[in-house]
C-alpha cells in the first residue's frame, strides 16, 4: 500500500512537471531519493505514456489535421508545415540522445547535476522574460524549429526543463508566447514517445503502474490546461517558475551537500 501511494505522489510530480517549465527528470530524481522509492524505467516510461496522452487528448484536433495534411498530400498546407517542423525539431534530441545515452544516464544518479540543471533552467527562464527579440514571428521558420530542437536535446540532462528550454528559445526566436506553448507541447510527441519505446525496448508494463498511469495522465491535461490559459497570458509570468527552479536549485545542492556531510559522521 506504501508503495503504491510513493508511485502517485510521483505520478502527480511528473503530470505537473512535465508541462510546467521545472523539468520532470528533475523532480523525479529528487522526489525518489526523498520518498526512498527505487525508481525503474519501466516505472518511469508508464508516467511519460501518461503525460503524452495528455497532449494527444488536448490537442487531439491539431494532431489528427496534421496526419490528415501529411496523408493527403497537402504539403504546403499550414497544417502539413507544421507536422515538418515537429519532424524538424525531434532530430537534434534524436541524434544526441543516442550518441551521448550512457552519459545523460548517469547523470540521473548524480543530485549536483540535478541542482545545476534547475540553475540553468532558471536562467533559460529569466532571460528569455527580460531579453527582448528584435522581432515578432507570426509563424515559425525552420531555422526556429531546428534551434528549439537544441534546446530541446539540452533537455536530456535531468533539472532542465524541456518546456522550459524550449518555450524559451521560441521566446528569444521573437515567437509569441501561446505559440512557442503549443509547439513546445506537440514537439513533445516524437520526442517522448522515441525515448520511451528506446527504453522500453521489449518489456512489458506492469498492471501495477495503471493508476500511476492515470495520474500523471490527469495532472497532465491540468497542468496544460493552466499554462495555456493562465500563464499564456504574459510572459513575465514564467518569472514564477524561474524563482521556483533557482531556489529548487539551492535546496538540492544544500541537500547533497547534508548528505555527504552526515555520511561522514557515519
């Protein structure tokens, strides 16, 4: 029973810092070491199918006119370009991904690295609300597309946000605000579900992570819902999370640095 009310504590972490600029991989990390829960990746792809199906449900119209545009063959269609530059974006966190995975997983078991990362988020996060582009985008270019990509790949190491990063380089990309949201969310799609099938590989979930499942899945389309029709509204409210993720970022690191310490008084 213990167990199961750990895995949806964690469930409702990952729902809300998935989509929230304060990165996921993060707070798993810290939230595992914290409730003693020994995380799997099994475990761990079941929270990702979970928030993924968040953005299916609330964009579910976007996704299927873009497959719709593609099939057809509408391929200058504003629909079909958008499916481009999600395909576009996925490839830097692709290659990346695969070329660098044994490093970015050790990193998982590292609380420094993590409390760095929330430190770079916070800065991803402060100055794409203070630096202002030189101009305003109606639509995204590729070569937006491909730089969000990198922002993206960034993403890879736990504490940086992959909303964060990537909201704010679309910001910086002179793309408003709403805009850099949803294609952050929908990029999110190849992404996320590439990396969890890579991890998956050919084991099977068990029944047990159902409920998890349906938390994260539900956290999800909230936490979607609020910044889309809530934090939206102005970019200076990222400034919140940015606050948030630095003093995360110094309550890691001090509660690295009281672990080492009380391992030495042992």
């Amino acid at each position: 029973m213990m167990e199961m009310i750990k895995m949806l504590i964690l469930a409702l972490v990952q729902g809300i810092s998935e989509w929230f600029p304060i990165s996921s991989s993060g707070h798993l990390v810290l939230f595992s070491k914290l409730l003693e829960f020994t995380n799997s990746v099994q475990f761990d792809v079941a929270l990702h199918f979970g928030t993924l199906m968040a953005v299916f449900v609330y964009f579910g119209k976007d996704i299927v006119d873009i497959i719709e545009a593609i099939l057809r063959g509408n391929w200058k269609s504003r629909e079909a370009r958008l499916g481009f530059l999600i395909a576009v974006s996925s490839i830097p966190a692709a290659v990346i991904g695969f070329l660098f995975r044994n490093l970015f997983e050790s990193a998982f078991s590292s609380l420094i690295i993590v409390g760095i990362c929330f430190a770079i988020t916070s800065m991803f996060l402060f100055i794409s609300v203070f630096c202002n582009s030189l101009s305003k985008k109606k639509t995204i270019t590729y070569n937006d597309s491909w730089i969000i990509g990198f922002a993206q790949a960034l993403a890879i190491f736990p504490g940086i946000s992959r909303s964060g990063a990537t909201i704010s380089a679309g910001l910086l990309r002179g793309i408003e605000l709403r805009d850099a949201m949803k294609f952050s969310f929908l990029m999110s799609i190849p992404a996320i579900f590439g990396a969890s099938i890579l991890e998956l590989g050919g084991n099977i979930l068990p029944a047990s992570y159902i409920f998890p499942t349906l938390m994260a899945f539900v956290a999800g389309l909230c936490s979607i819902h609020f910044l889309l029709k809530i934090v939206g509204n102005s970019k200076k409210n990222l400034i919140w999370f940015a606050i948030y993720d630095i003093v995360l970022a110094v309550l890691t690191l001090c509660y690295f640095v009281g672990t080492i310490i009380m391992q030495g008084y042992r």
